[in-house]
C-alpha cells in the first residue's frame, strides 16, 4: 500500500501540474541550498587551516619567555635539550627598532639567532636562507619591508635602548647588510620581522655572551608538550603556545563559521517549505481517494507513511544530489585557479579548499533533519482526513 500510493502521487499529474512543479522546486532548493553549504564551509575551513600553518610557522609552535630582558642562558637550552630530546630548540634575543633605508622608515621586530637552529624550526626563514649563513652584521628581513624600503642593500636599525653621549642620550644605531628575503604569506610579518645572528645583535644590545630572551621550540604537538614544559621551568620563566597568541583571531574566525553555518542552514529550511506546500497541495487534491482508502480498510498508519515518504524521496534525493554538487565544486575550486585571490593579503592566490568530516556531518544530518521535520506535518494531516464528511460533501 505505502509503495503504490508512493509511486502514485509522485508521478507528473496533467491536470495539477503546479504539484509537481512544487516538488521540483523543493528538490531544486535542498540541492543548491546543500551545494552552497557544502562549498562554504570548505572555503571557511581552508581559510582556517591555512592560517593556522602560517601562523604556526612564524608563531612558533612554543615560545618560553621571561619576565626579564637576557635571563635565559646556555645552561637553560641544554637542560632542556636533555629532558626533551625529542623537540627541536632555537633560543633568540630580540628587540624593537625602527628600520631606516635612505628617507624610508618602518616600524618592527628584529630577531637575533643562530640560523643553524633557526632553519631546524623555521621553513620560511629556511627556504629564505638558500645555503647561505647570515654572519656578523647581515640581516634578512621581510618582502614586505623590502618593498617599502626600496630594496635597498643596507638598512640602518635604530634600536629603543639609548647611549648616554654628553648633556643628552642619543638611540644605538646600526648598520646592517640585507643579504636576503622571507615571503611568510602574512603581510603583518613580512613588513615587521627581521633575523640576524644573535652574536652580532648581543653585541649591539650589549647582551652577556651566552644569555637569550627566549627560546623557541619546535613540536608535533605543542598543546600536549607545553605543559611538561612548564612543568619543569622554575619561576619566572614561562611556555606560551602559538594558539594562545592569537586566541582571539581563532575565536573570531569560530564565530563567523557557526554563523555562516546557521545562516546558510536556513537556505534548506526555505527550501523545504516547498516541500510541505506541495504534500498539502497534493493531500487536498488527494482527499477524496485518501477518505475512500481509510474507509476500505487503509490504516492512517499506512497514509502518513505514504505521504512521509514522499516528502522524503523528494527531501532525500535533494540532499544526495546537492551532496554531490557541493563535493564537485569543493573539488573544482580547490583544483583550478577559478578564483583569483590577492596574494599579499591572504598569502595564496588560490582559494583554499578543505572541507572537513565533522563539517561535512554536520550538514547532512542537519539537511535530514529538516526535510524529515517538513514531511511530518503534511503527512499527519492525511492521516487526519474525515472519511464521513469528505465523502458527504465531495
């Protein structure tokens, strides 16, 4: 029974054609509606992960701090290298300055390291290096900087800490050599950062030999790592992961994906409305025979199935059809360059695509849910037809 009335009303109807338009348009919408979803989600995503390798990069995995300038020494590194052999470390010292190149000046923050260790930790700054070892007072700064210098082969940086000279303090000033360049993809850091060798940058702070601000540390998995580090700093000293640095841009990025997720869920539930105007439609067209099958003996059981199920194969096709769209597309757009994004500001002139499992769950459940929520109503008001008065008055 719930077969034959499944395919029967589900065949094209001549003389209401607007059902069965109806239908089609509650396909159409779920299909798009799933299509839409699937892609931005996977653009959100992208967007997200993508970030989160930059940053994880020119962030550093973990960052032991302390609360004092020059308080961290070579006794420090090696004790740590010992009870964590497994992680990869680069202590640094760094300062503000400002960078000037004839009458260009630009604001950032330069970085004194044993490049041996840095290019261990640092893909960037390694692919920057091209076999080549920095040494003395040669520097490497950001593409950014670069370009709003001029190019220019020597820098001048003026540090914050001041010399006394006579009657008054004049700013430590410093010549250096620009002996290369990094392109991270974040233009925040290729305009700020800088690296040079952290012997020549203690000489010009006047840093003890041996002595660092910081100790960079490369790890797999930092979240799990960082506290056993912390657990074996003594006081004073502290391990910071790259997450927490930038907790707030990750928070907003979450936010904005919920909310594009709900918005975009709402899409579907539009859509779905098609789906319960044309079970309605199709259940007052349909009263008279529903009423004649209840009183030969049809259960309403067997009529809300009927009518359910309609609303599904029409909900569900939809779903799967827009399932497929949206793989299609993520694939597509992840795998020619039909968007063209500004690489100086996003880091990549591709979109990146990457659309996760959870993501991808989550929508289809959320789909299912909702048609099976739009077919429900239509088919309990079948259900509920009154066999005597509709087969009195009809």
């Amino acid at each position: 029974m719930v077969k034959y009335l499944l395919l029967k009303y589900l065949r094209f109807d001549k003389t209401q054609p607007f059902i069965s338009l109806s239908a089609l348009l509650a396909f159409l919408g779920v299909s798009i509606g799933l299509m839409v979803l699937i892609v931005a989600m996977a653009i959100m995503n992208g967007f997200d992960k993508e970030f989160e390798r930059k940053l994880f990069t020119m962030n550093y995995p973990i960052t032991i701090m302390s609360h004092s300038k020059a308080n961290i020494t070579n006794l420090d590194v090696e004790e740590l290298k010992l009870k964590f052999p497994e992680l990869k470390f680069s202590p640094y010292i760094n300062a503000q300055t400002i960078v000037k190149s004839g009458n260009s000046m630009e604001g950032g923050l330069v970085f004194g390291v044993d490049f041996e260790d840095e290019r261990q930790i640092n893909s960037v700054i390694n692919e920057a290096l091209k076999g080549q070892i920095p040494s003395g007072f040669e520097i490497i700064i950001g593409k950014g900087m670069k370009n709003e210098l001029g190019g220019d082969e020597k820098v001048t940086l003026i540090f914050m800490q001041n010399d006394p000279s006579g009657f008054s303090v004049v700013p430590k000033m410093k010549r250096f050599s620009v002996v290369g360049d990094f392109s991270s993809g974040l233009i925040a850091y290729d305009k700020a950062y800088s690296y040079t060798d952290v012997n020549a940058l203690r000489k010009v702070l006047g840093y003890d030999y041996g002595t660092y601000d910081g100790i960079h540390i490369y790890s797999q998995n930092p979240r799990a790592d960082i506290k056993k580090i912390n657990e074996t700093l003594p006081i004073g000293k502290r391990a910071i992961g790259w997450w927490e640095q930038n907790g707030n841009f990750f928070s907003a990025l979450a936010l904005e994906k919920r909310a594009l997720f709900i918005v975009l869920m709402l899409i579907i539930l539009v859509a779905s409305l098609n789906i319960i105007s044309s079970l309605l439609m199709t259940v007052m067209n349909r009263r008279q025979e529903i009423a004649l099958l209840l009183a030969l003996g049809a259960s309403k059981s067997e009529i809300k199935k009927s009518f359910f199920a309609q609303g599904l194969v029409v909900g569900g096709s939809g779903i799967v059809f827009g399932l497929v769209l949206g793989l299609f597309g993520v694939w597509l757009l992840g795998s020619f360059d039909i968007v063209n994004l500004p690489a100086d500001v996003y880091g990549s002139s591709k979109l990146p695509m990457e659309l996760s499992l959870i993501d991808l769950v989550m929508i289809v459940v959320g789909a299912i849910f909702i048609v099976a929520f739009s077919s429900y109503y239509p088919a309990k008001k079948a259900s509920n037809v009154d066999i005597l008065t509709t087969l009195r008055n009809e």
